[in-house]
C-alpha cells in the first residue's frame, strides 16, 4: 500500500528594505518606459495630408483599378497627350432622356443598359460610352507647361471648393505625363480625387450596381 504524505514548508520572508528596493526599481523601469514612448512621439509625428519629405519628387503612384467600370459620383476628366477634357456627361444624359438608349455626341457614342431587379429599390445601369478620339484630343486643355497645368488645378481646386465637385480622371498612356503635373498640385491643395487607366479606342464604361452601396467602398486618392 502506498502512503502519501505532505510536508509544511515554512514561508520565506524577505527583509522589509529588499521589497522597497524591488518597488523602487519597477517605478522607474515603469518611468523610463513612459519617457521612451514620449520621446518617440515627438521625434516622428506622422506626416501630413499630401506632405511629400523629401527634396526630390516621388514616383507618381498607380492603383490597379477595381475593375473597368468606374462608379458615376463625380465630373470627368480624360486626359490625352494633347491635355485635359472634360467629359459631357450632361450632353448624353440629355440625349437619353427621351427614352432612347443610344445617345450622340460630339464626344462619341453611349448607350445605356439597366438590369432591372425586382427585389430591390434600385436597378443596375452602365453607361458605355464608344468616345470619339479625334474630338476629345481637339478640344483637349493643354497641360504642356507647368503654367497650364497650373491654371487646370486652380479651376479643378474651385470647382471641389465652390460646389464640392470632386474630379475622376480617365488617364491614357500619352497622357501620363501631363496627369502627373496635375496630380500633384490637386494632392498638394488637398482636393480628394480619383483616377483610372484607359487604353485608347477602347469604351469607357460608368456604372451603378448594388455594390457600390453595399460591398464596396469609394476609393480616393
């Protein structure tokens, strides 16, 4: 048969000024913690909105986009090499009012498909705009001094501070460089903004689906 037994063991104390001294020496590791993470703070605020820390312009950043469509909820711009045009949304609009779904333009062609959903409060519609090329680089806004592209800002600035209209940019290959001029000059007055790729001769597609309500949220830049 085994036995088990238990032993007492006697508690061990602790002179009184070695507990003071373990008391003392937390509250100052506690201290010197709290002044490290102070001094951290000071020593690198987070930078401001659009502030760029360093003597040399940055490579001008590119999103991959969501997707091809671009969710309607601003004005817009194409930019092309020859500069910036502003797309004549309401031109088409008005053309499609009357219940046709193709609308003409001097800028091109649209035409519109709805989806109807019975189960909601809304349908889904896409605008395919078929752009004329030839007519949106002709009437294109040079940007190719740094006074154009100076003057474009200003205005774009006053549109978003005078009647919140926000700008979407549809930016082709040839108009990268002129885009970039703008774009950092919108960053710097701190106009929120948004911009896609386009390839040219291909459409242009504006949407509005349940997701843009539920899923997903607007992306600025």
């Amino acid at each position: 048969m085994i036995g088990l037994g238990f032993s007492k063991k006697r508690a061990v104390s602790y002179p009184d000024s070695d507990v003071g001294m373990l008391d003392v020496a937390a509250n100052a590791l506690a201290v010197l913690i709290l002044a490290t993470m102070l001094v951290l703070t000071v020593a690198a605020p987070p930078a401001p909105l659009g502030e760029v820390r360093s003597s040399d312009r940055p490579e001008l950043f590119y999103p991959s986009p969501l997707d091809v469509e671009v969710p309607p909820q601003s004005i817009y711009w194409i930019v092309t090499e020859r500069g910036l045009t502003l797309l004549d949304l309401d031109g088409f609009a008005t053309g499609l009012s009357g219940g046709s779904p193709v609308a003409r333009t001097a800028q091109g062609e649209a035409t519109l498909i709805i989806d109807r959903r019975n189960y909601r409060d809304l349908n889904d519609h896409r605008l395919q705009i078929n752009l004329d090329w030839t007519a949106i680089t002709g009437s294109a806004i040079s940007l190719a001094t740094l006074h154009d592209a100076a003057i474009a800002s200003d205005d774009i600035r006053q549109r978003f501070e005078q009647g919140g209209i926000v700008p979407s940019f549809v930016v082709t290959a040839g108009g990268t460089e002129a885009f970039s001029s703008i774009y950092w000059n919108l960053r710097r007055d701190q106009v929120p903004m948004r911009w896609v790729p386009i390839v040219m001769q291909t459409p242009l597609v504006l949407s509005r689906r349940v997701d843009n309500f539920e899923t997903r949220a607007r992306q600025w830049q």
